[in-house]
C-alpha cells in the first residue's frame, strides 16, 4: 500500500468535514492495521467552511485570487480603492506578507486582499485572529502583491462567496504501539488537504512517511517507550484535529504521558530539508542525524525552532518537545497542480529515516522540556 497514491490520487480532495476526508480517515486506519497495529478514531465536532471562487477585478482586470478559509462573504460584488495596510507574518518559516484592504468612499473596510503567505501563487489559505473573526478577504499571488504597492488607490471590485457549515464531525485516526513505560512519544501527519488540492504532497506523503514509521516499529520489538501514531484531521483549517486531540487529552491526563512530537507535513518535494524543532536540544539531535545520514550533502538544510502552521506546534505550545520534518518551498503549495509526478521516493525516505533515528532515540531518552 502506498498512501501517496491512495490519499492523493484515489481519494483526491478531502477538505475537512467532506465525505472525502472520511474515507481518507478509513484509509490510514487501514493501513494502521496493515501494520499490525489497532487503530481507533478520536472523534470532534467540527463548524465547517465551503468556499466558492472568489472574484477580483483590480482596476477593470482580472486577477487570480485564492479563498481565504472561514472569510465572511461581501455583499454581493463589492467596490472600493485599494489601500495598503502593513504585513503580516505567521510566524516561524512565514515571510512577513502584505495586507490590503479595498476601502469605500467613507474609509470602510468592504474587503481584504492578502498576499499569498510564502509569496507564490494565488492559493487558499487562512487568515485572522481566529476563524470566528475574519471579514471578506482573499489571497492574491506574490507578485501581484508587489504589483498592488505600487497602485494605492487603485479601484478594485471583490466579490467573497463562502459559508459556515455547522454539525460535522472529524475524526483523527489514532494508533498505539505499548512500550515497557507508560511515558509516549507522538508520531503524526495530516491528512485533509485544502479547497481543490489533492494534497499529493501536503500532506499524503507525511501520512505514507508515517505509515511506513509505524510499519517499521510495529515490525520491531516493544519499544522503551510507547508510541502513538496519529493520522491527524482538519490541520488546514488551524490545526484544529491537534488541538483537539491535546485538548481531549489535558481533560483525561492523558497528556502527562506525551513526552515528544514528530510531525511530518510535505516530505517528498521541495527546495529545503526544514528541520523545525524545539527546544533547542531536540533541534541539535535533529541536526545531527541529519548530518549522519549525508543530508547536508544532499540538501539545502535548515534547521530552526518550531514554529506555526504545523500540527506539531500546539504540542510545542503546551511545553512538549516538538519535531517537524519537512521538504519544503515548492510553487505548486495548496494548489491543483499537486500531481504524483512531483513526488521525490528519495525526499521521503530521507524524511522517514532521520525522523525514525530522533525517534528511537526519543524512546530511549527524552528531551527535557524547553
Ligand atoms: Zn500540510
């Protein structure tokens, strides 16, 4: 089985809280048994966004624009100037991205243009304080951006269509390998992808790196230390499927036992091996397995604390030590033309096996929490 295949071309698009997305839960529960092991669903309830294509017309022109996940819809079409408002950044590996807003006669904000978070192509996205406060926006690419500098004042015309889809449910797919202790390490990977992405790279090829890491263990001895393998939902839409998980988790204290997370998010394609951890200790080991398997040699690696945009951060943010592997800086990001073509088999490996050394060596002795 080779989840790249099933989760990005069989299944194709699975947005959060879509039937896609829960045959795609199957799937990883599936091959969670094929590994021997048995899964089980952490299951959540989930307020759900449907986006329509958004439109955008700068001075009489068309210009591509991309959802933004959550936006209030404008009333109707839209008309106003252009006026730039500052940057943006998300934090961690985010570049600081313009922030626009198309303004009424009387000064109104009507709608937001944003400029694409790593500065490529129009693609969909989140924005805002939180998904409950976000007014009409889209996202324009990079170069449009720059392009938007120069025209202040110019006459733009939005129109945001989308709405909130209240009852769903989403369901993250959780395995267990028992060690001698009760003390675990996370070992995790999305699978939803965005609106029209299959999400081939982001992030089929985290959840076949994943699966072939639970292979391997399940295929093992019983480890030192347990492990907890999870397929995680929703992470597009704001690592809603961690949080909910860690939430979940604080409730029963079943969060006392994690001990570490390893996330895995785009590892088959892209300009740079991100090594993204913290604290600084597990970065160091990160940096040194990498070194120990010629990845230095073979890629341009950067290695850095861990930051946003990744399940592994709200483990992070709850004082665990906190791992992401990623290849990443690739045009076709969140966009259709994620194809299967574009699937390095070297890229994942070299992913699957630095991760499985910070593991193991993870089982045998933790990090102390930064
Ligand atoms: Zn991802």
């Amino acid at each position: 089985m080779n989840l790249v295949e099933t989760l990005g071309v069989e299944i194709g698009v699975r947005q959060a809280g879509t039937p896609a997305a829960g045959r795609a839960a199957e799937a990883v529960a599936e091959a969670f048994r094929d590994a021997g092991l048995e899964p089980y669903f952490h299951e959540f309830g989930l307020l759900g966004y449907e986006a329509d294509e958004p439109e955008l017309e700068i001075d009489g022109e068309r210009w591509d624009a991309g959802p933004c996940m959550y936006a209030s819809p404008t009333d109707g079409t839209v008309e106003g100037r252009v006026r730039r408002l500052g940057t943006h950044s998300i934090g961690g590996f985010f570049p600081e991205a313009d922030v626009f807003a198309v303004e009424d006669e009387s000064g109104r904000e009507l709608a937001r243009l944003l400029m694409s978070p790593f500065g490529g192509p129009a693609i969909p996205f989140l924005t805002g304080a939180r998904q409950i406060a976000v007014g009409p926006a889209v996202f324009i690419s990079g170069a449009d951006s720059i392009r938007l500098r120069d025209l202040e004042g110019v006459s733009a015309r939005v129109r945001v269509s989308g709405r909130f889809v209240p009852g769903l449910t989403e369901r993250n797919v959780v395995a267990e390998l028992r060690g001698r202790s009760d003390d675990a390490v996370v070992v995790s990977a999305h699978y939803d992808s965005v609106w029209r992405g299959p999400g081939v790279v982001d992030n089929a090829t985290g959840v076949e790196g994943l699966r072939r890491i639970a292979e391997g263990f399940a295929g093992g001895g019983q480890p030192g230390r347990s492990l907890i393998f999870i397929g995680f939902a929703a992470e597009e839409i704001g690592c809603i499927g961690s949080r909910s998980w860690i939430f979940d988790s604080e409730v029963t204290g079943e969060l006392g036992r994690i001990k570490a997370c390893v996330n895995l998010d785009c590892i088959a394609h892209g300009e740079r091996l991100e090594l993204m951890a913290s604290p600084r200790a597990l970065a160091d080991r990160l940096a040194v397995f990498a070194g120990e398997l010629g990845l230095r040699d073979r890629y341009d690696l950067n290695v850095g604390p861990a930051g946003p945009g990744v399940d592994a951060y709200p483990f992070h943010e709850k004082g665990i030590p906190a791992a992401t592997v990623s290849h990443f800086g690739y045009d076709e990001y969140h966009l259709p033309t994620e194809r299967l073509e574009l699937i390095d088999e070297q890229r994942l490996a070299d992913s699957v096996e630095v991760a499985t050394l910070l593991i193991e060596s993870l089982l045998e002795q933790p990090v102390e929490p930064g």
